[in-house]
C-alpha cells in the first residue's frame, strides 16, 4: 500500500508533468501525449531528467511500479503523485494517447 495520495487518471491535470516507468515495449504502445519516458529500472541513473519544481505524476500499467518510483523519488524530495490504476485506467477513462509508430495506441 503507497503511503502516498494515489491520483485517478481522470484526474491527472492536463498539463501535468507525467513520467512513465513502463518498458520500450509497453511504451510504444501507446502513452500520454506529452508523457516523458524513463523506464523504472533507469530511473536511478536518470533521475536528474526529472524536474524538482514542479508536481510530478508516475504513471506504469497498473499502478504498482509507479508507486514503487513515486515512493522513491518523494523519499528523495520530488513531489511526486502514483497515478491508481496506470495506463489502464487512463485509457479507460478516455484520456488521450499517442503512438510513436502512428498506429492507434493502446495499453499493453
């Protein structure tokens, strides 16, 4: 269980920094329109990508590595929030995607 305030999808701002920890493949799928993309297990070494001025939102599948990387970097002093449910319930609640490939996106 997160010890931080989960996030819906729904209600993920609309300019909202968003960072996605899923995998190349999962990625490519389909994300967030203006999602940046650094993948949980380089997140460690990439971490000075990620802004500290602003209010940050993890976004994975399902929710459960996002909260794992939302843990980790508020513990390290971001504000970051873990969007409940991921990509799943992003989709599920129609908010839009992109894919790099210009297929129609979904969530793998």
């Amino acid at each position: 269980m997160s010890l931080l305030p989960d996030v819906p999808a729904a209600d993920v701002p609309d300019e909202a920094w968003v960072l996605d920890v899923r995998e190349e493949d999962e990625w490519e799928a389909g994300h967030a329109p203006h999602a940046v993309h650094i993948p949980l297990m380089q997140l460690g070494a990439r971490v000075s990508e990620v802004p500290q001025d602003q209010e940050i939102y993890v976004i994975c599948r399902s929710g459960v590595r996002s909260a794992r990387a939302a843990q980790a970097l508020a513990g390290a002093g971001w504000r970051a929030r873990n969007v409940a449910g991921g990509m799943q319930d992003w989709a599920a609640a129609g908010r839009p995607m992109t894919a790099d490939s210009g297929a129609p996106p979904f969530v793998a």
